[in-house]
C-alpha cells in the first residue's frame, strides 16, 4: 500500500445556479457519450470511423465534451480501451474535451490509469477529462481476469480512488521513497464520477470530484442526489466547485414516425441487453413487424426514463426540464441507431434546437 495520500484539498466556495440560470435554455451544454457500437453488417474498424466521424462532427457543431466507453467481452461494442482511442480522437480536433465514459476503475492498476491520464493531459493540456466508474463494463469473469487482484469491494474502490489522488498530486510515497506518476504534468485532468445512484453521487462529493449522473443506465436516478452531491461537495485539487452532468439516451429526428422507429428498435435492444444477449444487434427492418408481448411492454415502461426521442422541439422540452429538474446545465447524451446517418442528424438537430455555437 502507499501512504501517505495527499487531500488534494482546496479552499472554495459555490453559488447555487440562479432560477433566471436554470430557465435559459441557451445556456444548456450539450455533450456526447459515444460506445462505438458495431452494427449489424459492420465491422469494429468501421465502428471506430464512426466514432471519428461524429467527434469531428461534435467538435463542428459546437458540442462541449466527447466521452468514449469501455466495455469488455461483447462483439457489438468496439470501444474496451478508451485511454488508447481518447489520443486518437484528441489529435482529430482541437477545441473539443474529450474524456472517458469512463475508465472502470476496478480493471486498472490506480497508477497505471494516472500515467495513461498524465501522458493524455501532456499531449492535450486542459482538454482532457477522467471519468470513473465502479462497474465491471462486461462480466465479472473477464474483470477479473482484466485485473486478477479486483476483490469488486467498496473499500477497494475508496482505496483505489485515494492511491489516484495521491499519484496526481504528488504525494504517493512507501518506506522506499516516492512514487511519480510519470510523466510529470502542469495540470491534472478534470476528474468525473459516474454514478446511477446515491452512494456514487457521495463519493464523487467525497473526493471533490465532478458527478456524471447515468440516467441512461437508471431511468429512476432521482434529482435528490445531485442536492446530496452539491451540500456534501469537498473542494479538490481539480474542482473548487460542484460540476454535475446529466447523460441520458437521446433520439432526435426530423419526424415523429422517424423518431418512434429508432425507439423502437432501442426498447428491442434494452430487452435483449436484460437478457444478457450484447450481440443482438439487428436493425430497424428486422423488427419493423416485431409485435412486443405484455411483458416486454412492461420491461419497456420500466426503461422509459431512460430514453428522450421524438422530434427537435419535444427533445428540447424534454430536455430543458430534465436539466432543470436535477439542476444541471450540461446533458450528455448517448444516441444508439443502426444507421450512423441516423446517429448524426439526430446530433445536428439538437445541436440546431439549443442553438449551439460552432468554435470561432
């Protein structure tokens, strides 16, 4: 073990959003979480241009951030190594953050994550984003064979979390000397905290850390929990103030006939996802005539929080309300269609109803 673990504590102070704030729409941030899907037909080379293509397209329409995923052991999800594809989506643009969807912590060494984050935030100064998860990102017998020594406790996480603070401030030690996360950087990465539910939102306010709120994953995430992470929020190294986004899955098209075939297909895929089948990935023509029994209607209602779809002006609604509810200006959305022309107009016609800036 490595003691002794440095605070990274700073003073600071936050203002609570104003009403005027949190009714401006303009001011809403919208961001991408991207999992590099591999559709029927493709190829995970072809799921990777994908995520290329629409970080550039983000970056052109003026999105703030672009997350990348790690899953394991499932053919229809290319992105298992985000640290490794963040550099190539990075030296795509110039403007944009791009971060992790986050890394699950419980699969890495704590240092190694630090070095992979240091060498990123020395390419990509002030650019760079960190997020963080607990959960395996695929089944507990590839996590643990991904990091032999992962107990899937709690206090290995806190422990692995306090070993990351340390690296990246410098003050990770043993009996032999210190430890350096290398290579040394003149800034640290914003640091972020997925969490669906309230013990992750403490941690995040634990550690002084931004919280990603995964609506997309719990459609019950309750705003209590971002009130929970804003009183108990303990200013860091990386964050003198609360910083709360909201991801949810977003299904934006020209015409509610458009927009009810992509949820079609994506209630099809939360049922198959339920079932423990990842590789079912059939396509909007597949299912057009799939009638859903009573009990998969039931499942669908369950998972509906989860999702937004329909037209530009309803997402917007829905949208706005969302981030009003828990008190957010920023939504991360995560767009799953078949068709990748499908993922990037529904991407521009958000981009058009909220009205965001391209970079000068």
């Amino acid at each position: 073990m490595i003691p002794p673990f440095g605070t990274g504590r700073i003073s600071g102070t936050f203002t609570p959003q104003t009403e005027e704030a949190k009714m401006n729409q303009g001011k809403i941030k919208l961001s991408i979480l991207d999992q590099s899907i591999v559709t029927k037909g493709s190829t995970a080379a072809q799921a990777i241009a994908n995520t290329i293509e629409t970080v550039k397209l983000a970056e052109r329409l003026g999105y703030h951030r672009f997350w990348v995923s790690e899953h394991h052991n499932a053919t229809s999800i290319a992105g298992s190594a985000p640290e490794v594809l963040m550099v190539k989506l990075a030296d795509e643009t110039s403007r944009i953050r791009i971060g992790s969807g986050g890394i699950m912590l419980p699969n890495h060494s704590a240092l190694k994550v630090a070095e992979n984050f240091r060498l990123l935030e020395t390419l990509f100064p002030g650019r760079i984003d960190l997020g963080m998860g607990r959960a395996p990102g695929g089944d507990r017998i590839t996590a643990s064979l991904l990091n032999p020594s992962n107990t899937f406790s709690e206090d290995s996480y806190l422990t692995q979390l306090r070993h990351l603070n340390a690296y990246f401030t410098d003050t990770a030690a043993t009996s032999h000397g210190p430890v350096l996360a290398v290579p040394q950087a003149s800034s640290i990465p914003a640091q972020w905290i997925l969490s669906s539910s309230g013990g992750s939102a403490s941690i995040a306010a634990e550690f002084g850390h931004g919280l990603a709120v995964a609506k997309f994953i719990n459609g019950f995430a309750h705003p209590q929990m971002v009130k929970e992470y804003r009183r108990n929020f303990q200013p860091s190294e990386t964050a003198s103030e609360p910083q709360v986004l909201l991801a949810v899955i977003v299904l934006c098209a020209d015409t509610e006939e458009k927009a009810a075939q992509l949820r079609k297909l994506m209630d099809y895929r939360f049922l198959q996802f339920e079932r423990g089948n990842f590789n079912d990935m059939k396509d909007d023509d597949d299912i057009r005539d799939y009638e859903f029994s009573p009990a998969e209607q039931a499942s669908i209602l369950q998972n509906s929080n989860r999702v937004v779809s329909g037209t530009p002006a309803r997402v917007k609604e829905q949208l706005t309300q969302l981030a009003n509810d828990f008190d957010v200006d920023e939504i991360m959305v995560s767009t799953m269609t078949h068709h990748q022309e499908d993922r990037l107009r529904s991407f521009e016609l958000l981009a058009e109803a909220f009205e965001l800036e391209p970079p000068k």
